[in-house]
C-alpha cells in the first residue's frame, strides 16, 4: 500500500475515532445533567414527599429492592420522555394500581425489568446467530418495555369499561336512596359497600374518602374526572359539577345522567349490531360457495373423468 494511502486510512480512522468520542463525551454529559437536575415544577412537592415513598415501598415489593435505581430512572425519564408521561399517568390511574405511583417512575420499573431480563436474551441471541445477537438482545429488551406499557394501557381500558358498565346502576341506586330520604354520603357509603370489589366501587369509594377528608363535593368528583380522563365519564361529572354550582338536587342529575348512559348504551349496541351484519356477509358468501362446491363437486368431477352418461 503506498505510504500516502496508508496516510490517508489513518487519518480517517483517527477522524472516525474523535467523532465516535465526542459522541460519547456529549451523550455521558447530557445524561448526567439530566439525573442532577432537580425538577421543582408543580407537583414537586408530592413527588419527593416521604409519606408517598414509604406508601409505596409498603405496597410494592419491587420499588423496595430497587429503590435507588428506579429513582435515578425516573430522573432520566421525567426529561427524556416528558411528553409521554401524561399518558402513562393516565394509564396508571385507569388501571388502579396504588395512587402513590408516578408515571416517571413506574417507567423506568418497566425499563429495570427488562434491563433485568437482557443478560438472558444476550445469552440466548448469542447462542442462536453469534456475536451480532447482541444487537437483537437491545431490540428484544425495548420491545418488553413496549409489551408492558401495551399490557398496562390493556388494564386500563379493561377497568374503564368495567366502570362504565356499572355505572347507570350505581346512580340508579343513588337516586333511590337518596329520594328514600339518606344523604348523599349515607347513599354513597351504601352504594360503594354493595359494588364491594367491582372497580367502581374503588372510584367512588375514594370520592367518599376524600369528602371525609375534608375536601367538597366539587373537589372529589373533579378529582375522580382527572384520575380517569375518559369523555364520557368528564361528561357525566362534568353535569354533576354543574348542577352543584346551580343547587340542583343531586338525586335528579344522578337519574338524568342514568338515562343519558342507557340511551347512549342502545345506540352503540345498535350500531355494533349493524357493523355486525355487514362482517358477516363475507364468512355468509365463503360458506354457501364451499356449500355449492360440496354439492357440485362429486357432479362436476364425474363429468370430466368420464363424461355424461346416458
């Protein structure tokens, strides 16, 4: 190789090196401002609030262990992922997992999961296609993030609808305790205790919680439209808040919104019903062509081995 080429490789490698350096250099120092960066915009206050993280190393086993790691996930998460954290917040509320968590942190849970879980896929990857089976442990251990934030989006949906189901009868039975003359938190209590162990009897039983606490009415039922961020239920508390304001009996808004669900339960039954139909049509073609082929075959076969007899 002549000696200004070799000059010249060298060079690039050298350029190559500095490049991939710097890159390093930049990445390390974005990352540690980001851990060292305190965050005291609103809602600071809770989250490094003493009485929440023993709250929550109570109930969860595995913030106890890996405290320390998720915390200093969470810092990295709360920068890198800012946009995305509403929704996993909204998630995390919809699916009833404790109150005490936050999305940051709940995030990097799932990221120490599969941080856990990628010596394993390394092992097997590597075993499976050599060396660059590394590159697909990485892509392995992103997507069992991805799963479980699918899964946990999957839970929440799941409880949403479970609440919606429910909810006409709960203020069927509403109005008529308080029509039978109970106050409204003698009527709540009551119907929380007879939907014990459905999810919506957890909403309403932390609406009742919190006016025992001191909070109003308004207070705990904005509290309970922010938790599960869902149209139709906004809507519902959204006509409670309001008649509230304007001193509407509660058992009368409880019975209107009652009939309001009905009426929008029919209506969507009726337009699954009618999707319903048109899905059908094509399995309906495909069983009548192979009903036809069934009874024509045999027909059809005879007269091309052997022709018509007379």
């Amino acid at each position: 190789m002549p000696f200004g080429q070799f000059q010249h490789s060298q060079m690039l490698l050298l350029l190559a090196c500095a490049m991939w350096g710097l890159t390093g250099f930049l990445l390390t120092r974005w990352f540690w401002q980001v851990i060292q960066t305190e965050d005291l915009q609103q809602g600071a206050e809770w989250r490094y609030d003493v009485s929440r993280i023993n709250e929550l190393r109570r109930q969860d086993r595995f913030f106890r262990l890996f405290q320390p790691l998720i915390q200093l996930l969470a810092r990295f998460n709360r920068a890198a992922f800012r946009d995305a954290l509403p929704e996993i917040q909204r998630h995390i509320n919809c699916a009833g997992l404790p109150r005490f968590w936050l999305a940051e942190e709940y995030l990097a849970k799932l990221q120490l999961i599969a941080l856990i879980l990628l010596p394993v896929y390394v092992y097997v990857a590597v075993r499976a296609v050599g060396s660059g089976g590394i590159l697909i442990a990485v892509v392995f251990a992103g997507l069992t993030v991805f799963l479980l934030r699918l899964r946990l989006a999957e839970r929440a949906g799941r409880r949403l609808h479970a609440i919606k189901r429910r909810l006409p009868f709960l203020l069927d039975l509403l109005t008529l305790l308080m029509e039978a003359g109970s106050t409204f938190l003698n009527a709540l209590a009551q119907a929380v205790e007879e939907y014990r162990g459905h999810p919506i009897a957890e909403e309403f039983g932390r609406v009742l919680a919190d006016i025992r606490m001191g909070k109003t009415r308004f207070e705990a039922f904005s509290a309970m439209r922010d938790r599960l961020a869902d149209d139709e239920i906004t809507s519902i508390i959204g006509s409670v808040l309001q008649g509230e304001t304007l001193g509407t009996p509660l058992a009368s808004i409880f019975r209107t919104q009652a009939d309001v669900l009905r009426i929008k339960r029919s209506q969507r039954a009726e337009m699954i019903a009618g999707e319903a139909g048109v899905n059908m049509l094509l399995p309906g073609i495909l069983v009548m062509a192979a009903a036809v082929l069934i009874l024509v075959g045999p027909f059809l076969m005879n007269y091309l081995y052997f022709g018509i007899s007379m």
